[in-house]
C-alpha cells in the first residue's frame, strides 16, 4: 500500500477503464452473468466507445446486471429505512463486493465509487479505503429503486464510509442524504498532528478560523463537549435557536473569508456537481451567516490547543469532524426554506 502523498499510486487504469467503456455502451450482455467471484470477462480487449459515463449511467448499468439471486440480496424499494441510515462502520448488506459480485461488477462499482469523487482528490480517498480495510472489496452495497424508470440510490458502504449516488432523487438533500468520511492513519489513536492523515488538512484549514478570532470569539466558540456518535442521530439537525457556538454572522469580512475557506475544503474531494449542490444549499438565504462554529476543548489530542473536533452547523446543515481518536466526519445538508 502507498502513500498518494509520497509517491505514486500504482494502478490498473488501462484494463479498467477500457472494460467500463465497453459496458457503458452497452457491448456487453452482463444482466445473464453468472455471480461468480473468480469469473473475468474479456471485455477489457473490447474497442473502446468515446467516453465513459457517469456513476449514474454506471449504476443503471450495475442494477441491470444483477441476478435474481443477487436482487434479493441488495435491491430494495426506494423508500425502504435502511436507505438514510448513516454509521462510521457498517455494512448495508451482509454480503462484500469482492465475494458476492463478479469481476465485471466490481470493477462497475469501483468506477461509481471513483467517480463520486473529485478526480484530483480520489487516489488519496482509495489509500484510506485500503488503509482502513483493505480494499473496497471489504465494503457492500445497496440498490434503492430502479434507476431504469424512477427514483433510485446507489449507497457503498464500510469502515469510514458512507457514500450515495442517486441522480437527484432525494429531492431537497445534498449528496442524496447523510454522508460519512473518515480515516485511521497509522493505527487507531492517531497523534496530534495526524501524519499522512488524508483528511487531517480540513482541521488545520478550521483551526486557522480559530486563529483569527478575538478573545471574546474564542471564548463563545470553544466548548466542553461534542455531540456523541449516534448512527444516524448524530446527523439531526438544531434549530437555529439551539445552534451552539460563535455566529458567523458575528465574524468580520476576513474571519468569514476564512470559513469559506473551510467549506472550499471540505467539499474538495468530492465531484463537481456534489461540491456546487451542496455550497449552493449550505449558503442559500442567509448565506455563512446562518451558520455557526464551534471547537471542542475535551477532546484535544496532544493538549496541544489545536483543536481535533470541530464543526459547521446550522439549522440545515451539520458537517462534524470528530479528529480523536482519528478522524471521522458526519455530513447532513439538506436546503432551506
């Protein structure tokens, strides 16, 4: 395993791509493949059409391709519970991508997972996916809908990670609901600088905020205690009345250029069209000023003053990034009004 920090990612991008482009088109009849672990198709030889599709063309693609004995498995209806569950270590369904999908499937999932993703930013995501659990053929899956001929939502799931595509079906919700990112580097108790840490940099990013704050700032925006982790209670949202810690809407021009900062990168890793959806819902109406900061003394790792856990809240939105022992990440935005 490297270090996308340290040097290069070794990869099979060729094979794996110029099969994808083939499925895409349509070349390739694999809703009659067998679920075989150890089947490989021939189809990476197969010409290449001119472009490879989006992870919602690559889901339709997936969900056409499963078995009836593999719909039992992993299809649900779209409005089944299990569908806004969050966690920061769980399996939606029992069975894991390298043991239950063929080699052509996989290499379907590993594409939708990729491409959720910022394409500058995506090899450092992997890096933490093998370092966290060896690889996404150790996380499962879930299909919600038919994504055919309605509503659907794709939804990849393991150690420090909960992540969804659903071609905007779940309406008024950024990243089609509830999200999870994290990272162990370096073993579970991380030290307070968080080496090779791929997340870490959204910490440093906030504590510069903190750095910018007056007396009178620091002493509203540093508190006790964080919200504990809850499954998907940890995600529910606060009425503006009850929204702990320091007002954006109190910080000067430069503070809030600051925390533009601070949304810029924790939105980086993700793809284009997650980044714009959800800056436009998180600053909607009152813009940053309906947000507030707040950074979590008790859990200061190293006693350091930088502070490990943090967050952005408002009455629509909760991004907590809980860096002790290592760094997990709860996001929920949904839009206003």
């Amino acid at each position: 395993m490297r270090c996308p920090d340290c040097d290069d990612v070794n990869r099979t991008e060729p094979d794996r791509r110029e099969f994808l482009k083939a499925v895409t088109a349509g070349s390739i009849g694999l809703a009659t493949t067998v679920a075989l672990p150890g089947f490989h198709s021939s189809a990476a030889a197969m010409s290449k059409p001119a472009s490879l599709g989006s992870s919602e063309t690559l889901v339709a693609t997936l969900y056409k391709s499963l078995t009836p004995q593999q719909q039992q498995v992993v299809a649900f209806p779209f409005d089944h519970p299990l569908r806004s569950k969050v966690d920061n270590n769980w399996h939606i369904t029992p069975e894991k991508i390298g043991e239950f999908f063929t080699a052509d499937q996989q290499a379907m999932i590993d594409e939708i997972f990729r491409k959720l993703h910022n394409p500058d930013y995506v090899d450092k995501v992997l890096y933490h996916i093998n370092e966290d659990a060896g690889g996404l053929k150790n996380y499962s899956i879930a299909l919600f809908g038919n994504p055919g001929s309605g509503a659907f939502e794709f939804v990849l799931t393991g150690r420090h990670c909960t992540a969804r595509c659903d071609g905007e079906s779940t309406k008024g919700a950024a990243f089609g609901g509830p999200i999870f990112y994290g990272h162990a580097s370096q073993g579970f108790n991380e030290k307070p600088d968080h080496p090779k840490n791929i997340y870490w940099y959204q910490a440093k990013r906030a504590n510069e905020v903190f750095q910018a704050l007056d007396p009178k700032q620091r002493q509203m925006a540093l508190l006790g205690n964080p919200r504990e982790e809850r499954g998907t209670e940890t995600v529910s949202l606060t009425s503006a009345e009850r929204l702990p810690g320091l007002p954006v809407s109190g910080m000067s021009r430069d503070q809030k250029r600051l925390v533009r900062q601070v949304l810029h990168e924790l939105l980086m890793p993700f793809r284009e069209q997650d980044r714009k959806e959800a800056l436009k819902d998180i600053t909607a109406d009152h813009g940053l000023d309906a947000l507030s900061m707040s950074y979590y003394k008790n859990m200061d790792i190293g006693q350091d003053g930088v502070w490990d856990v943090w967050q952005l809240e408002s009455p629509t939105m909760i991004w907590y990034f809980r860096g002790a022992p290592h760094v997990h990440v709860w996001v929920n935005v949904r839009t206003r009004g």
